[in-house]
C-alpha cells in the first residue's frame, strides 16, 4: 500500500506542475495532495506542521490565483471581458500546435475580449490587455514555483527515507 500511495502521490505532486498552467486544476493544491499522500504512508513520518504549512501556503496561492489576474486587468484599464477572454485564448492555445501556444493565445484573448468591450477602441483594449496578460503570467509563475517546491519536498523527503520505504 505504500508503494500505491507514493506513485499516486507523486502523480499528484506533478499534476500540480501541469495545474500551474491550466485554469481547471489547482495545481499548488493538487500537489499539495501528493505531500498529504506521501505523509499517509507508514513508513514516512507525518509532521502535522509542515502539512498544515503547506496547506496553508497552497489556499493562500488559490486565493491570489483569483486576485492577480484582476488586478493586473484593473490596473492597466481592462474589463471582465479581458479576464474572461485571456481564459479562453489560454485554454485555445493549450491544444494549438503552436509552441507555447498557451501564452499566445491568453493575449490574444485578452486582446479580443477588449476589443469586445471596448468597442474597437485598439490602443486602449491592448493596454487592458497587456494588463489581463501581464496578471496572469504573475499568476501562473507564482503557481508554478510553489507546485515546483512542492515536488522538490516530495523528492527530498521520499530520498531521504528511501531506505525504510524499500
């Protein structure tokens, strides 16, 4: 049972890499799951400290992934139509063929939604835009880097207590 627990804990630790980018995982969250699923094993020592630290890091950076979209969008003049447009270019540009097809396609929803809303006012919609885009790269980046931690405790902890799990 440990085995089973410590594959699909480490499933969830790197799906929550994945998650950093696609709007429809949580993905410091979910790789916070994999840490809690390491930790059920019997042979990994449970701290309920770093779990509820990492828990808490997890719900703080669920919160912002909310918050630094909107506040990039309001602070360069963008609508909801920005917000909501740079999640559909996203999700587009996911499963383009285009290299790095999701950044992409995030500003040119962005752009699109402005352009929408804003009556194809375009200096002003790729002011909003560049706004929407810029929230949600600090969004994604400040995800990834916590999920990457994630998975580099996952590691560290599963190597250090290798010998008792084998």
């Amino acid at each position: 049972m440990d085995i089973f627990l410590l594959i699909v804990g480490f499933l969830f630790t790197t799906i929550g890499i994945i998650g950093s980018f696609l709007p429809v995982l949580p993905g410091p969250f979910t790789g916070w799951v994999g840490l809690l699923l390491l930790h059920l094993t019997s042979v990994i020592p449970m701290s309920y400290t770093f779990l509820g630290i990492t828990l808490v890091v997890s719900i703080i950076i669920w919160v912002l992934d909310y918050i630094i979209p909107s506040m990039g969008t309001k602070k360069f003049g963008g609508s909801k139509w920005g917000a909501i447009g740079t999640t559909i270019g996203l999700i587009i540009g996911l499963i383009s063929p285009i290299p790095l097809g999701f950044i992409i396609g995030a500003f040119l929803g962005a752009l699109t939604g402005e352009l929408l809303y804003n009556n194809k006012d375009i200096k002003r919609a790729f002011k909003a835009a560049f706004g929407s885009f810029i929230g949600f790269l600090a969004s994604t980046t400040l995800k990834f880097i916590v999920s990457f931690i994630f998975l580099g405790l996952f590691l560290k902890i599963t190597i250090s207590n290798w010998d008792k799990i084998f």
